[in-house]
C-alpha cells in the first residue's frame, strides 16, 4: 500500500511540476516599421514582461544590417556587427509592463532574433520576428 501511496506521489509532483512550466508564459515582443527619406529604416520593438521582470535583451539580426540604436532612459545599448544588447540595473520591464526601443537598419526585412534575461538568468531564448 505504501508503494502504491509513493508512486501516486511522485506522479502528482510530475504533473505539478510540468503544469506549472507550461503556465509560464515568455515575453512578448513585436515590431513596427517606419521608413525614413533616405533608405534606411527605424525598427520600433516593444518587449512586454509576462511573468517575470526583463533587465536584459538581446537582438541578433543575421544581416548585420542594425546600424544605430536607442534605449529609453535608464537602459544601455551595446551595438556590434550581428548582435544588439539592451541591459537595465533599476529600470527593468516590469510584468504586465512593456518598453519601447529603437533600431535604426539598412534592412528592414531582416528576421530579428530576441532572447530575454531577469535579474539572474535566461527567461526565454530564441523568439523571432
């Protein structure tokens, strides 16, 4: 009986815990293109926090086309060759939230490739737009 009371507890803690990896929910992200007179584009992304607080992203666009950057106040951006990375100590996206960053390109087309860290440790990686 108490075998039977064991393996009925390690099922139920298996279904907890797969349960609650699936609740979690990644960050959202998404794009608006605005073109400017002189061919070059202004990528507009907002990152919205689900479940927990964003203090980092990190854009990788395989074109390498990103050729200037802004963050809102309070954020850094590092641009260089294929990867953009946006990083906050005080000012993280905080969950329900969102951020607004820009990205000035030759390519507007180019699929961008979003990984998101919390204060410790990789939230999610691997969303395109």
């Amino acid at each position: 009986m108490s075998r039977i009371l064991s393996t009925l507890v390690v099922v139920a803690a298996l279904i907890a815990l797969l349960a609650g990896a699936g609740l979690s929910a990644e960050p959202a992200v998404s794009k608006r293109v605005m073109t400017e007179d002189d061919g070059t584009a202004v990528i507009v992304v907002e990152v919205s926090a689900s479940d927990r607080p964003i203090y980092g992203i990190t854009v990788v666009d395989a074109s390498a086309s990103v050729t200037d950057i802004v963050a809102p106040k309070g954020w850094a951006g590092i641009s260089s060759g294929d990867r953009v990375v946006f990083s906050t100590v005080d000012k993280p996206v905080e969950v329900g939230g969102s951020v607004v960053f820009r990205l000035v390109t030759s390519n507007k087309a180019a699929p961008l490739r979003f990984t998101f860290r919390d204060a410790k440790s990789l939230i999610h990686s691997g969303q395109t737009i």
